[in-house]
C-alpha cells in the first residue's frame, strides 16, 4: 500500500501559529513607519514656508516680527494636503536682519482638519537660528 503525500493537520496548525506570531510582532513595527511617513507631508509644508519667509527676507531685507502665511505668499490651499491641512502649520517666530532668516516652524498634528493624520509625534518644529548655525533643523514636539 501506497503513503499518503502531504501535510498533516498538525504541521498546518504549526505554520499558521507561526506565520501569526510573526504578524503580531510585525504588525506594531509597520505602524510607526506609517506615522513617519505622514510626517513626511507636514516637513514637506515646513520647508515650503521656510523657502517663503527666505524669499520675504531677500525681498524686504528685515523683519522683526513673524509675517502671516499671506504676506509671504502661500495661501491656504498650498499647505492642504492628505493628512495636514493649513490650520496645522503656524510661524511661531521670525524675523531676518543682516542677510540672516531666523524662525520657528511649528506643524500639529490635532490641529489638521484632515483624517488620517498621524498620532505620534503630536507636533514637529522646524528651526533655523544662530544656536544651530542658521541651518534648519527637525525636532519632535512632545505634546500638543
């Protein structure tokens, strides 16, 4: 008599509790890249206003006081996105003098009209001043 070819149920039953072991270590990895790259949509609309208070700079060669989106030329729908809206994006500071542009970016998450958005971090800073040698830098905001 011939054997039977094959799998028995009991190494099918092993394989599947792998293969879910496997998804449930996976599963909360992905998650945190997915956030990451949402975020990559705020930077995005941070360095689209940093090049815009640049220009505002070049242009008007001194400020004190941080110009509204408007002054410097970006309307609401350029900062609309898939998961931040305009209301997320807000100049914190700036100002510009001697050819330097100094400012602080600040882009949150809870407030974008958007679904979607990402959870963590719950805000993110974009910095250029003289303790970081005017090159523009990212940091994760801690709370809201």
């Amino acid at each position: 008599m011939k054997g039977r070819s094959g799998f028995t149920m009991v190494e099918l039953m092993v394989v599947v509790l792998i293969v879910g072991i496997l998804a449930a270590v996976a599963v909360p990895l992905m998650s945190g890249r997915i956030d990451a790259s949402k975020w990559s949509e705020g930077k995005a609309g941070m360095g689209t206003i940093a090049s815009a208070l640049r220009a505002y700079a070049a242009e008007k060669g001194s400020f004190s006081t941080a110009p509204s989106l408007s002054e410097i030329g970006i309307s609401n729908a350029d900062l609309d996105g898939t998961y931040f809206s305009h209301d997320a994006y807000a100049i914190t500071s700036a100002s510009a003098s001697s050819g330097q542009v100094s400012f602080v970016i600040t882009c949150t998450a809870g407030s974008s009209t958007r679904g979607g958005k990402p959870s963590t971090p719950p805000s993110m800073t974009l910095t250029c001043n003289s303790a970081n040698g005017y090159v523009a830098t990212f940091a994760e905001g801690s709370s809201e």
